[in-house]
C-alpha cells in the first residue's frame, strides 16, 4: 500500500495505470482539507480519532491500535467495502483507503501539539477518479465532491469533539 501524500518521482503515479500518461494520472486525484483546533492533549485526541474511525468496521479494537500494521484490511459494518491503513505513526498520523465504484478514497488525519492542552488536527480527504477528469464532466465531479465533503467535514469535526470529550484512555 501506499500513501499519496508522501513524496514520490513522477514515475510511481504512472504504475497505478499504464495507460494514463504522467499529467492525465496526477490529474485524475483531487484533494480537498480541513484544520481544527481541539482543547485536549494529543495523545486523548489521537485515540479518539481512532476509535471513531474504528467504530465503522466489523472487527478491530481501537484499544489494540499499537498491535495494527500498515496494510490491514478491515471489512465495514454497514457495507461490503473494506478499508486498508496506508499509513499509521503514533499519535501523528492516521491513513485509511477504500474503493468505492472504482474510485478510490484515502482519508488522512495528522494530529499536531500546539500548547500542552491544545491540539491541531488536519483532516484531508483525497480521491482518485478511474482517470484524468477534464472540463464540464470534471467540474461537476469536483464540485460534488466539494459540497459532499463540507457536509461530512462539519460532521466529522463534532463527532471528534464529542468522542475526545467522553473517552477514556488509561485502559489503552
């Protein structure tokens, strides 16, 4: 598995599909973030993050996160998708990715220490059409998505508030 967001030479993105030149294959991602500021220690807010995200999948205990490998597959609770963990450091960053009609989605979440009780969390998602998207067809996809991940972005920032407010972290 691999990351998108770590840096790579030109010639990895032409691996995921031969057909696509370099400029057709980097155009066919999109990316789309957002930074919030969270009145809790790092460490509290990265296992809330956690436990939230493992809360949508069938097996896997949030508490045995140290336990998790890069490339594990977990299977949804409430569809057949599964999510792969592309990239995990220990209260730094959380990667998963899925694939959902042949278009894949990685959402990353990078948590930060500001101040001993506050906390900088970016969260991005990222999505990669089966190609290169271009013009009208290309616009409307990315203005959907826009709009889609606004909804879930004000969602995702309460639900994280709430889970970090109510967890409790001693039996990890």
């Amino acid at each position: 598995m691999f990351s998108i967001f770590k840096k790579k030479d030109k010639d990895t993105f032409i691996k995921g599909n031969s057909n696509l030149g370099v400029i057709d294959n980097i155009k066919s991602y999109y990316t789309k973030k957002n930074i919030f500021n969270i009145s809790y220690p790092f460490d509290r807010c990265f296992y809330g993050i956690i436990k939230l995200s493992f809360s949508t999948f069938k097996s896997g205990n949030w508490r045995n996160i140290k336990d998790i490998n890069v490339g594990d597959i977990f299977k949804s609770k409430v569809s057949r998708n599964k999510f792969t963990i592309t990239e995990l450091k220990m209260f730094e960053v959380y990667e998963i990715k899925t694939i959902i009609d042949d278009i894949e989605y990685w959402t990353r979440f990078e948590v930060k220490k500001i101040k001993n009780n506050k906390t900088q969390v970016n969260f991005s998602e990222s999505l990669k059409f089966p190609r290169a998207i271009y013009g009208f067809k290309g616009t409307i996809a990315k203005m959907n998505f826009n709009k889609n991940f606004d909804k879930k972005a004000k969602e995702i920032v309460l639900r994280i508030h709430e889970e970090v407010k109510n967890i409790d972290i001693n039996s990890v």
